[in-house]
C-alpha cells in the first residue's frame, strides 16, 4: 500500500502530460522535430520526472533555459540533446561543454570564445537571431552569422531559431524581400529565414531552422520547419494571446493541501494581516499551511476591502472585462470556498460559512500559478486516478 501523500504536495497527472504532448505531436508534420520545454523546473511539474516522461513520448531534443538545468537533467541519466536557450559566460560555455550540452551563441563573438573554449572538440551549437523581439540574439543578417561562426568554429551550427513574442507570429508568411534590410518587419524577416533556409537544404547542410514555440505553433502552423520549441502547451495550458485555439489539452498540476485548523468568528472580527478583512456575519473559517511562499499568490483579491483604491480599481478591471469581483476560492470536491484576509508567508484563512463540513485532515486543491510553485514542494505524480 502506498504512503499516503505529505500535508502539503504539488500533484502532478502524468496522464494529462501524456494526452497533451499526444495533441500537439498529432499537429506536427512528420518532419518536424519536437523540442520539449522543461525549463522552469518543468514549469513547475518537477524537471528530471517531467522530462523523462516527454522523452519516453517521443520528445527529440530537451529545451532548458539555464545551464544548471541541463546539469541535472545529465546528472539524472538523460542522454537525449539538451539545448540552452540562454546566453552563457565563458566559465558556462566550458561547463556545458563538458556536459555535452547544446549551447545557443547570440553574436560571432561568442562563436571565437566557444572555439577557444572547445580546444577542438566539436560542439553543438545553434545561433539565436532576433527578428523583432529586441531581448537577444543577432540583429544584423542571418547568413553573415553563420559564416562567422563556422569560421570561428571549423564547421557549421546544428540549428539557427528565434524567438516569437506574443501575437509576433503572423497568419502565413509574405514574400522574402531581396535582402536583410528590406525586412523591416517580424513577418518579412521570418520570409528572409525561410528563404535562407531552402537555400542551405539545397547544399545538404542546413541547419535546423526553428523559430515556432507554442503560440506560433497555434497561430502560425507552417512556421513549424525544422522543429518546434512546446512548452505552456505541454502542460495544458493555451497561450492567452493565441489568435487560434486548435488544442484540446488538459491541466496536469494542482497544489494539494490539507485543513489544520477549524474557528468559528463573530461577526464583524477581523482577519489577517492588517485587518483587510471584516467578517459579515458569524462566520466558520479554517487556516491552510500554504501561502506566499508555497507560490500561492501575491494577494488573494478578497482581502481588498471595498474602501480601497485598489479595490475599486480591480472591480474597474473586472468591469472592463465583462466579469464581476469574484474571491480567489479552494477547492474540496465539488464545493468552493474563498480564500479571506491577507496572505501569509506560510498561511491562509478560507471561509467555509454555509458549506458541508470540512473537517481538520480534509485535503483542498489551492490556486497557484505553476511557474511560481516553490521546488522544494514534493511533487506525487499520479497516473490519472493511481499514485
């Protein structure tokens, strides 16, 4: 018989990631590479697990953003291509080359330092342009960074990507102009990549092109070329900004947690930090273990009373967007109840008044961003409705 699970755990549902790594790889063509994204400690699901469970869905290369990521991910015993998205120092580039893992050079300057670097052993190496992002990467024309950086490194990259910000991605792709600086926008100077990349496969030595992450893989389907870079959509989650909304994907994270205290108040007592919140009537609340530090939020919006600014400027939000105030609400079952009072470090009080008892033991799901789920939360991955 299993152990049950901690107080306080991160679930993750491996059927989920499964289901939705199978409508995303459905949408692929049958030459297109699949990179999946495990950064942000898998965005939250737990990196070497997660990632273990996308190579053995068919996952061709891993996508981390910092190299202490694609250690861990050597360490655990993977062996499938990791590529590091981020720019890295001298004393990183020396490490991942150890690591054997694939590094991302922004400039020809960095290409000569991996060289030196190296000392002659052959690296992966994929050059990062920027095509209207303005974070990082080679602004000026693609093929003069391809051509310093094999002269610097004695042969050529094994891919060449972009980044696309939200909504960059345009419906289909114009014309290519004749040269780098007639492409004066997103869309003409992903054409001049499309183009550049026909030219190269002519020669049998085209990189991997790759610029389609998972809002371009909605919007845009033919900018999926070599390989597509999937992260959100993994893990259930379609981009907000996505014009198209092709996948039926499915949420594979809750943080669990369990009642550890039961009061019952009068009406008009104060609650939490600062008194934010008056209860109305005599009400019946219970304390959960988990708060700003689990990464449960920065601020529930029940705690905001009505005579606040910031108050009347949410409810000013919500109107704009066609909603009403509603609290941050738990979850046992099919019930609901409002997260009341100013969160704590490690604390929330949730107001159970007029509901089925919840009694002390009772396990609640809690709202939580998964990027911002604290690591050191164990997570239980379970398959579908087994542990």
């Amino acid at each position: 018989m299993p152990d049950p699970p901690p107080t306080t755990y991160v679930r993750v549902d491996r059927g989920a990631l499964r289901r939705n790594v199978a409508a995303v790889r459905a949408a692929l063509t049958p030459t297109t590479r699949f990179c999946a994204v495990v950064k942000g400690n898998a965005y939250g699901h737990g990196l070497v697990e997660t990632a273990r469970l996308f190579v053995e869905q068919g996952a061709d290369v891993l996508g981390v953003a910092a190299l202490d990521e694609g250690v861990a991910l050597r360490e655990a015993g993977l062996e499938t291509p990791v590529l590091l998205f981020n720019a890295l120092t001298d004393r990183e580039l020396r490490l991942a080359v150890e690591r054997r893992l694939t590094v991302t050079l922004t400039h020809p300057e960095r290409a000569r330092a991996l060289a030196r670097v190296a000392s002659g052993r052959r690296v992966d190496y994929h050059l990062e342009l920027d095509v209207g992002l303005g974070r990082s990467g080679f602004r000026e024309e693609p093929g003069q960074f391809l051509r310093e950086a094999q002269a610097a490194l004695g042969y050529p990259p094994s891919g060449v990507w972009a980044h696309l910000g939200p909504r960059m991605a345009p419906e289909r792709l114009p014309a290519a102009p004749l040269g780098w600086p007639e492409a004066r926008d997103v869309a003409s100077r992903l054409a001049y990549l499309a183009a550049l990349r026909q030219r190269l496969r002519t020669t049998g030595e085209a990189p991997l092109f790759h610029v389609a992450a998972s809002g371009a893989l909605c919007d845009c389907p033919e900018l999926q070329w070599d390989m597509v870079r999937i992260g959100c959509l993994l893990y259930g989650v379609l981009p907000s900004f996505a014009r198209r909304r092709p996948f039926e994907l499915t949420n594979a994270i809750e943080l669990r947690t369990q009642v550890v205290d039961l009061r019952v108040l009068p009406r008009g007592a104060l609650v939490g930090y600062g008194g934010e919140f008056r209860t109305a009537r005599e009400s019946l609340l219970a304390t959960l273990p988990v708060g700003l530090y689990h990464g449960v939020g920065l601020i529930p919006e029940s705690s905001v009373t009505v005579g606040t600014g910031l108050r009347r400027w949410l409810g000013l939000r919500r109107g704009t967007r066609g909603g009403v105030f509603r609290p941050t609400c738990v979850r046992m079952g099919e019930q609901r109840a409002p997260i009341v009072g100013r969160l704590s470090l490690n604390e929330c009080t949730v107001d159970l008044t007029g509901l089925d008892p919840w009694p002390i033991g009772t396990e609640v799901a809690v709202p939580a961003r998964m990027t911002t789920l604290n690591p050191v939360l164990p997570r239980v991955y379970v398959d579908d409705e087994g542990v």
